[in-house]
C-alpha cells in the first residue's frame, strides 16, 4: 500500500535559518514523490517532484527536496528561510494500485517562519 | 483569472439539503478531480475523471455525485447534506502528459459548512 507520514503537525524556524520538512513514504516498488505547498485561502501549488535521477531535486521558490532511498525519506529543505514561505506543506505519493497515477497526500506540515 | 475556479467558494447549508459544487476549467486539461480537506488528515481524493465519458470514484466517494458536462466542467454533488461532510473541497486538473508526473492544478477552494 503506498503512504506517507508527515511527522511534525507544525515547523517553527527563525528567518534566515535553514528549514527543514520532513516526510517519510512506503510504496511498492520506486517511489514517484511530490511537495505541494498552501498559503492562507489558496489552493495548493506544485513545488517539486522526484521521479528519478538525481536525489536532490530543486523546485520553485529555492525549495529543495533530498530523496533517501535507504531512509524511505524525502524531507524538504530551503537554506534560508523567509517570513513568507509560512504556509502549509504537503507530501505526497503517486498511487500505483489504481493505474491512474492518482496521488496520495500527507497530513500537512504546518511551517511558521518567526521574523 | 484563475484558470481552475470554483463556486461557491464559501457556503452553509442545512443538513439534507441538496448542494453542488462547481468547477471550471480554462487549462485545456483531459483530467479532473475533486478532494476534500479536513484538519489532520490531509487531502482525500473523492472521485476523478479521465474525460467526459470517464467518471471513477476515489477513496471516499460515498454521500458524493459527480458530473462531467464538458472536458473544461466537472461539479461534485452532495445529495443530502451531512455535518461530517463541512470540510474545504477542492477541484484540481492535470493533463494526461503532466499525469504522468503527478502535477495537478488546484482551485481556490470550496469551503462548505453543514449545520
């Protein structure tokens, strides 16, 4: 079955400091993975994906997100935080069991970046 | 403008009422969705369409109707109206390329109350 736990309901970082998001997934066979992002009254907007290649895959807004195969991890990450990045932060999984390449989504990772 | 709308975007209805909720497209996309949002536990796919002709139900389509008027059109219907149905509902759409890799386009949203 194809899932994915978003550990931390809430992230508090300090502008200017590093952040990180965390997600830890389970699929059969590759994992085909996502992160969408929140802000207040909108709707979600794709930030990246990592289908294959690289385990560092780079998305909008300087977000970066690290694939760890042998962690079942895909943690999201950005340098240098900014005020504005404070929104909510979902991963999500392609789910396979359909055949219709639907995806499954996280809890949310609420991120509140402090001035 | 939004090139995925949804109306309403707010409304409260009364337990057994009929309501629809409508969706629009201008991406030129073959698939559509509709999910809901709940507080802790993330986004839940209801049903989804490959095309006008191609209607599936998603995890939780029970209490839920859809209808595909056209490719650029797709309106979720709740018969009769529950107070565990007050949730945000959204309609995304991906075209069969971009399925591929998973990225859908996101509404504003519909938020729902049921008294």
């Amino acid at each position: 079955a194809q899932s994915v736990a978003q550990p931390e309901d809430q992230v508090n970082v300090a502008e200017g400091n590093p952040l990180t998001v965390k997600c830890t997934y389970s699929v059969s066979g590759n994992p085909y993975l996502f992160w969408y992002v929140q802000y207040p009254n909108r709707g979600l907007q794709f930030l990246l994906k990592y289908i294959t290649g690289d385990n560092l895959v780079k998305g909008s807004y300087g977000f970066e997100a690290e694939f760890n195969k042998s962690q079942t991890s895909f943690h999201l990450k950005k340098p240098s935080a900014l005020v504005s990045d404070s929104a909510l932060y979902f991963c999500a999984v392609r789910d396979i069991r359909t055949g219709a390449n639907n995806l499954f989504f996280g809890t949310g990772t609420r991120l509140t970046v402090i001035p | 403008d939004a090139d995925v709308t949804q109306t309403p975007r707010n409304r409260i209805t009364k337990t057994g009422k009929r309501i629809m909720l409508e969706c629009s497209q201008t991406k030129g996309h073959d698939r559509m969705y509709w999910y809901r949002q709940d507080p802790g536990l993330g986004l839940r796919l209801i049903y989804y369409s490959f095309d006008v002709k191609d209607i599936n139900k998603g995890e939780i389509s029970d209490g839920y109707s859809v209808s595909r008027q056209a490719q650029a059109k797709f309106s979720l219907s709740l018969e009769s109206a529950i107070p565990n149905q007050t949730a945000l509902y959204f309609c995304a759409t991906s075209d069969w390329g971009q399925a591929n890799t998973g990225e859908l386009f996101f509404g504003e949203g519909s938020r729902l109350t049921v008294l």
